[in-house]
C-alpha cells in the first residue's frame, strides 16, 4: 500500500465538518479500507479508528436531538 494514503486518509479525517455529505462518507470508506488492511501500520490503523471514533460521535451529537432516540 502507498505509504502516504493512510496518512491523507487520516487527514481528511479532520475535514469532515467541512465537506458536504457525499465526501464525508468517501473519507469514512476509505478510513474503513484502511482499518480492514492488514498490511497498513498498526499505529496508522490505530491514529484513524481513533479519529474515526471521535467524527462518529461529532455526528451522533449533530443528528440526534435531546427528543429523539436511536
């Protein structure tokens, strides 16, 4: 794997309050293919699940309001 994708990866990461809905959910497919690669390093693996995690809950924080459950 090309050494620079889970470093772009990562970045784009951080981009996600920023993009519109369609780019999002490309960055979050490609930080899934880059978590899923076993051939990617342990602490790239690590550095995205954990950025990942913390978009992930900004989103959940975003879509669900204070009335409504999931």
């Amino acid at each position: 794997m090309d050494s620079t994708k889970p470093r772009k990866v990562y970045h784009n990461l951080r981009l996600l309050d920023h993009v519109n809905t369609a780019t999002g959910a490309m960055y979050r497919q490609m930080a899934q293919e880059i978590l899923a690669d076993p051939e990617v390093d342990l602490v790239w693996r690590q550095a995205i699940a954990h950025r990942l995690s913390d978009a992930n809950m900004m989103l959940e924080h975003q879509t669900v309001g204070g009335d409504d459950s999931y």
